[in-house]
C-alpha cells in the first residue's frame, strides 16, 4: 500500500452539496515472536469542498429561491486519483472541479453546464485527465439528443482556460443509453515486447555445447507506449440508431458526426456496450397484459 499506484482513493458527493475525496490507508502493526502482523485500515478524508452560496447567473427566480433554502444535491461525481482531480455535478448543472484535491492547495473551477428547466437534468458525467492541470467532462443531459465534451485548463499562476463542444444525433431523437470509454488502448497492430529468451553456451575451442542454460542479457528498457487508439463514446438512440463517436475529435468542430452510425435495433435502445470492435445494445420491452 506503500505505493502510490496501489493506494485506493474514491469520491462521494452528498446531500448537503460537498463533495468528499477519501482515502483508504492501510497500516501493518508488527508483534513479537512469530506472530503475523496485524494489520490495520482506516479511511481518512481528504479533502472536503465548500458549499456553495450563490446560484448560477441565469437560473429562474424559484431555483434561487430553493438554492437559498438548501444547496442542490450532488448527484454524479467523478475523480481521478492518478492526478488529484474531483468534480461533482448537480441535477441542475452546477459542475465543479478541485485540481489537486488533497493537497491543502485545491483550485476550484466551477462551469454551468445547462440548467435543468432548459436542457433537462444531469443524468451522465465523465471525467478525463491526462495530466494535473488538464481535465475533460462529459456531460448528457436526460432526454437530450447530443452530449458535451468540456475542458478546463489551469497553470501554475491560477489562470483558467475552458469551453466546450457538442455531439448531436444524426436522426431526430433522444439518446437513450451511453457509454463513455476515455482510457487509451493499444491497437492490434502495436508490437509488444517479446518475453526473455534463454539461449545455450558453447566452448568456441572445442565446440562442446554445455548442458547449463544461460539467460540472454536483459535488453535495453524500451519506453512505454503511449496511445489514443480506443476512445471512443458509445450511444443508442429511442429509434434504434446506434453511434460510435472518436472522443479525441469531439472537439474538432467540423467534425461534428460519429465514426458509424446505424439502425441496430427496432425501438429504443436502453443499454449499450463496446469492447474489442464488438458492439451490443440491447432495449427493455414492456411486457403486455393478457386477459
């Protein structure tokens, strides 16, 4: 648990409007004699966010008139521990991001993604981060035909850069089912490193051919692939159209139409799946009455 890598860290989002990074910290206690250690666990928090005193600008009279009696709950909330970011979301698309969350040095970046009574309600969000000041969310809005892609930036003097880009439904309808896959894979066509070889030695004098079997040195450490291939973001529609969109190209603005899109299934389409160029949808069906 020493290592950073293997340290397990989640976030939650309640109904007081926080949101709360944790982390689980595990302890070996050692004893005399032959006795194990025993170990010990314990959740620390790590981070706990402020609350909000103050409605987005643009919100309706009676939403500010509830966001003064109460904060809104969070509803979705999203991190990433390898860089120490956290975001959380209301229904009524309050969105906030902490970069560096944990740290006692936190940058908060607050974005209006839609409000409910305009867009409809927040029912997706996903986070992508490739580094400690850079952060991409997806949002979809229940009932809506088209999900955003949103950036945020920070440096080191607090300045802040964002915006975002949206994809739209290539037919009339709403999307009824996504899934978002953000983290990069190889492609089959990647060559892997090839596993250690064991080779047999020889007098070049004599040419006896010994019964050891020596290792071949240890090749040169070659550096880690870094790759693109594989993110994509998967919908199904209430008629049936499935659509597979490159996430990377999301914000590209003319590009604004999915790698493949066609009719999978007959009425709407509730669950969707990608994995290795395999795609499954699938639709609940209602059943009927008989008399």
């Amino acid at each position: 648990m020493d290592d950073k890598s293997e340290q397990v860290k989640w976030v939650t989002g309640g109904t007081d409007g926080r949101v709360k990074y944790w982390q689980l910290v595990t302890t070996e206690i050692p004893r005399s004699g032959k006795r194990a250690a025993e170990v010990v666990s314990s959740v620390v928090c790590l981070f706990s966010s402020s609350i909000v005193q103050d409605a987005m600008p643009d919100r309706s009279e009676a939403v500010k008139r509830r966001q003064n009696g109460k904060p809104d709950d969070i509803v979705i909330v999203r991190c990433s521990p390898e860089y120490g970011i956290v975001c959380g979301v209301t229904e009524d698309g309050d969105l906030r991001i902490w970069f560096g969350a944990g740290s006692g040095k936190e940058i908060e970046v607050r974005m209006d993604v839609g409000s409910a009574e305009d867009m409809g309600v927040v029912k997706e969000l996903e986070l992508e981060a490739r580094d400690a000041s850079t952060a991409s969310i997806l949002v979809h809005h229940h009932r809506s035909s088209s999900f955003t892609r949103y950036y945020c930036t920070v440096d080191s003097d607090k300045q802040i850069g964002g915006g975002g880009m949206g994809s739209h439904s290539q037919v009339p309808g709403a999307f009824s089912a996504l899934q978002a896959y953000l983290r990069p894979s190889l492609a089959i066509s990647t060559g892997t490193p090839a596993p250690p070889v064991l080779s047999t030695s020889a007098d070049e004098d004599s040419g006896h051919v010994s019964d050891e079997i020596s290792p071949v040195p240890t090749p040169t450490e070659t550096p880690s692939v870094v790759s693109d291939y594989g993110r994509l973001v998967a919908t199904g529609d209430e008629h049936g159209v499935a659509c597979i969109w490159a996430w990377d190209v999301i914000l590209d603005r003319s590009r604004d139409i999915p790698l493949r899109a066609w009719p999978a299934v007959s009425g709407r389409i509730t669950a969707i799946e990608v994995s290795c160029g395999l795609v499954a949808v699938g639709r609940c069906v209602t059943p009927t009455r008989s008399r």
